[in-house]
C-alpha cells in the first residue's frame, strides 16, 4: 500500500507537463498550418498581382524588365479605353451574368425540390446524367448551337448568351440546391401540411427562408462562373453583347500579344468579379457550409 501510494505521488507532477507539451503540440500545428495556408494563398494570388503590376508598366518593360521596381504609368489604361468602350463590355457581363444566375435559379429551385422531396427511382440516374453534361467539351456541341442561334436570330445578343449561360450553369446549381434541400428537416414541410400549406406555399414561406444561406452561396458561384466564361462569349458574339471576356481578346493582334495592354485590359475585366467575390466571401462560405455540424 506504500509503494502504491508513493508511486501516485510520484506521477501526480507529470499531469501539468502532459498538458504543457499537448499545448505546445497544437500551438505548432496551427502555426504551420497557418503557414502553409498563407503560402498557397500568395501562390494562388501572385499571378494576379503581378498581371496588375504589368498593367502599369510601358510595352519594353513588360516584355524586358521584370523587376518590380519601375515608374508607373497610366497609359495602357487610358489606351485601352479609347480603344474600346469599357463600360458597355461591364454592362454586358453583368446583365448576362445575373440574368443567367436568376434564369438557372428559376429552374433548379423546382427541379431540386421535387429531387429532394419527392424522389423517384430515376432521381439520382438523372442527377448523374446532369452532371456528367459538364464533362462533354463545349467545342462537341459549338457548330450545332452556332447554327440554331444563327437561325433564331440569337447571335451577337445578350438573350442567346443568358440561354447558354443558363444551360451550362444549370446542372451545378440544381445539384448544391438539392444537397441543402437534402440536409433540411422534412418535418418542417409536414407541419406547413398540416397547417394547410399547398405545394407553392411550402417553397416560398418555408423552403426559400430556411436555405437562404446555400440558395445565395449557389447563386454566387453562378454569377462567377458565368462572369469567367470565356469561351461561348467569342463564337457567340462579335460586337453588340461581347462581354468583359471578349474585350481582353480583343486586345490579342496578328501583330503579336501586347501584355502591359493586355494586363490592363484584364485588371479592368476581373476588378468587379474580384470586389463582388471580396465583399460575398462570407455569404459563400457560410452558404457552402449550410448544413454541415457546427
């Protein structure tokens, strides 16, 4: 019984020293992680920080000089707006990336709901099926398109690029809206039953209210995505409803890539997309956390 007793006393002082080194243990692992989360942010960053260094700098010292100590100019961005008019290439992508974004909103909102709550032997063959629609290049279905636009009179307009907007985003916005609606407590819709609520009643006052974190970070991710798309923008249009994408193309030549005007060109592009993302970023991640444990 001494010896048993002695022992406890001899151990008890290692209790605070155990504590002591799991505390140092978890300060160190937060610390490189911290770290190595600010690394891949600089990484991720710096090719658009030095594309907004470029924009000042004059042609010979974008191609020659690639130091970061010169004497800024505002010349390309001067040039590049006498060149072509901002402001109808902005207006362009805004009204094509929100009009898309709603449009795409519109319809997944139904479709998501009768997914989720009313699913069927086929839902998720057919949600498989509207994912692996992304994986099909838009370069596979761009002639028969080209040509159902040319004849309806949709090319080179804001409505056919809404459209094809709309067509691409669609199966990433009906697939988060149907993960949130998943996650939601399906005893809440049978109460608004009970209550006598109807079908449209349901989605509107308790549906809509109750996913408003994930409906908002979905259409965020639409808006960019839609805002970023480069591709449809140049077949689909030339003049009238070329969006901010087809003004930086505009800047390539046969003469070769003028890269302080180009870099320009691109910082005037992306500076909207880039503020809007800055000032919705906790909106998106508390959407794309919605229904996760706290």
């Amino acid at each position: 019984m001494t010896t048993a007793k002695n022992q406890t006393v001899a151990r008890a002082p290692a209790a605070p020293a155990t504590r002591s080194a799991l505390a140092s243990a978890l300060l160190n692992r937060r610390l490189w992680l911290g770290v190595l989360g600010w690394t891949l942010a600089l990484v991720i960053f710096f090719p658009i920080f030095w594309m907004i260094v470029t924009g000042f700098k004059t042609e010979a010292e974008a191609i020659a000089d690639p130091s970061l100590i010169f004497s800024p100019t505002l010349e390309n961005y001067a040039e590049v707006q006498s060149r072509a008019g901002y402001a109808k290439f902005a207006l362009n992508s805004v009204v094509v990336a929100f009009g898309s974004t709603l449009l795409a909103l519109l319809i997944a909102i139904p479709a998501a709901y009768s997914m989720a709550f009313l699913p069927t032997k086929r839902t998720k063959g057919t949600l498989l099926w509207m994912l692996s629609t992304k994986m099909l290049p838009p370069v596979g279905v761009l002639v028969p398109i080209y040509l159902l636009f040319r004849d309806t009179g949709l090319l080179d307009t804001r409505t056919g690029l809404v459209i094809v907007y709309t067509l691409m985003n669609l199966p990433i916005v009906v697939w988060m809206l149907y993960t949130f609606f998943k996650d939601m407590p399906k005893d809440i819709l049978e109460a608004g039953r009970m209550d006598g609520a109807g079908t449209l009643q349901e989605v509107i006052y308790l549906l809509l209210p109750l996913t408003l974190p994930g409906i908002a970070s979905t259409g965020l991710l639409a808006v960019i995505l839609s805002w970023n798309e480069a591709f449809w923008s140049l077949n689909l249009t030339s003049s009238q409803a070329a969006p901010l994408t087809a003004y930086i193309a505009s800047f390539s030549s046969p003469e070769g890539l003028f890269w302080a005007k180009l870099s320009a060109a691109s910082t005037m592009a992306i500076a909207p997309i880039l503020i809007f993302g800055w000032l919705t970023q906790k909106q998106m991640v508390r959407g794309l956390t919605f229904g996760a444990v706290k």
